[in-house]
C-alpha cells in the first residue's frame, strides 16, 4: 500500500446538502477508518460528540465549522430533535455534514435516526462504520467476545430501559453462557451483579473497562459478587463497558495503551 497522503481538493461549486455519519472508534484516534478520515477531510461542517477524540478534527480543512454537540462538557446541551434539525440546517447552508459520533454510529449511537431525519428532508446520506466498543473495549482488555470453548456469542446491551428503568433483557441474558457486553451500565453495577447472583451464578466472573484504548484506560477484574464494592473501593469516572462471561476469565495481558503519536500527514488540503 503506498504511504503518500491522500490529496483532498474541495468539489469545486458544489454545495449539495449531505450527510455522512462517521464512527470515530472507542478513543484511540488511530482506530478510527481511511474512509472517515477522507469524510472529515471533506467536510464543511464536523458535528461531534463527547467520545469521538478531538484530536480527529484535525483532519477537518481549515475553514470547515467544527462544533461540539455532545453532552459531556459544559456547553448547550441539544435535545435530539434540536440536532436534527441542526444537521439539516448546516447541510442546506454549508454542504457536506459529517456527525462524528465514538465507537459505531448504529450501537448506541442515534446515527441511524438522524439519517433518517435528514432522509425525510430530502438530505443525501451516508454512514461510515466505526470500531465499536462494544468489541474492542473488551479486547483492548485482552477479552474475546467470543472465545471457542468459553462463549459462542455475545449479546450488546444498554443498562436502563428509555425511562430510566433497568433493562429487563439483562435477567435473560443472565441464564445464559453468552459473553455480556452492558454499555452504559457503571452507575448501574451493584444492580447488573446483582441479576447474575440472583440466576445462582456468584461466582461469574465480570470485568469493567474504563477509557479503553486510550492511555487512562483501566481494568477492574472481579466476579458477580465482588465487582461492585471493587468500582467503589476506586470509582470509574470515563466510559466503560462492562463485561460479564467466562471470557473474563481467559482475558490475556496486552501492553497497556500509550500515548499515540498521532499526525494528520495522512491528509493534505489542497
Ligand atoms: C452512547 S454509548 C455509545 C457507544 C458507541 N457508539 C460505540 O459503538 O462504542 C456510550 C457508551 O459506550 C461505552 N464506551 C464508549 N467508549 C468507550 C471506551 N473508550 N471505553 C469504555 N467504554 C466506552 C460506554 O459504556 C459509554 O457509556
């Protein structure tokens, strides 16, 4: 494959309004993919989230907008319909949007309902797949998600219900040998561990994976019983996954995340 960067020229006089929904990856910026890189590169509006790395709108050309829509920090927080309607409005003002959302845009992510908001104004759309955490948060702790001999799937689940209620579908997957992967589930724990005591299983072995890929990332290994007080003993306070399975049990030690060495020589702007 050859090294030389990738030239971006601008589509001169085009301004057709659309929309491309970018998976960042879990953190690492160097996971993310070639074609996102190329989306944000052409971008003439970056909408991004709390967990997609900003050091990736680095690859954004210098006059494109670059705006932080997510909820974590201190700013406006936009309501899902609101950021709709923004992402249609940039697209018909500026042209190209790319909402650059962490992991994969379809897990957890709302990619797919602004899609179709976007559709449903006669936007054009596109979607590029991200490295999800739901996978590589347990690999980048060493876990497969699926392990022959230990587990022959892995079911993906949020914590809580849209009201705020536990997820009902986490007490089936506890009568299960699946591999458990719970996003969203840290304030959740003590709850979560609870459902596999309660299935007669205490002894199953659970593991949260916090700021995985990311230099900070951390590991708390531990079984149904134990893991709550162990989180609380040293609270998690980025994101993390929780993964619950005999996997834990085979996870294999990796060299911890460093500090990328990151570059956008990748790109250049013409
Ligand atoms: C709104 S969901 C978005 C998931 C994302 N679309 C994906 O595919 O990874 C956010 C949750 O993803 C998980 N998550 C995202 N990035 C993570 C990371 N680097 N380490 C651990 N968990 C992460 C956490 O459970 C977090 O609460």
């Amino acid at each position: 494959m050859s090294t030389r960067p990738i030239t971006m020229r601008p589509a001169p006089g085009t301004h057709r309004p659309r929309l491309t929904v970018v998976g960042a990856g879990p953190g690492d910026p160097e996971l993310i993919t070639l074609k996102a890189v190329r989306a944000i590169a052409t971008a003439d509006v970056v909408l991004y989230d709390a967990l997609a790395n900003e050091v990736l709108l680095e690859y954004a050309r210098p006059g494109a907008v670059k705006q932080y829509v997510g909820k974590r920090k201190a700013h406006k927080s936009y309501t899902q319909e609101a950021l709709n309607d923004l992402i249609v409005e940039h697209a018909l003002l500026h042209g190209h949007v790319v909402r650059l959302k962490g992991g994969d845009p379809f897990v957890f992510g709302r990619g797919h309902e602004e899609m179709q908001y976007a559709q449903s104004k006669g936007i054009a759309v596109a979607y590029i797949p991200g490295v999800s955490s739901a996978v590589a948060g347990a690999g980048a702790a060493g876990m497969a998600v699926t392990l022959r001999g230990a587990s022959r799937s892995f079911w993906t689940l949020t914590a809580t219900t849209d009201t705020g209620e536990l997820n009902p579908e986490l007490a089936f997957a506890a009568q299960t040998n699946t591999t458990v992967v719970v996003l969203m589930g840290v304030s959740k724990l003590a709850e979560i561990a609870q459902i596999w005591q309660d299935a007669g299983k205490d002894n199953c072995p659970m593991a949260v994976v916090e700021n995985a890929t990311l230099p900070q990332q951390r590991i708390v290994t531990g079984d149904a019983q134990s893991i709550a007080a162990q989180v609380a003993a040293d609270p998690i306070t980025g994101p993390a996954v929780i993964i619950i399975g005999e996997t834990v049990r085979h996870s294999i030690a990796l060299p911890e995340p460093t500090h990328f060495n990151f570059s956008t020589q990748l790109v250049t702007h013409e």
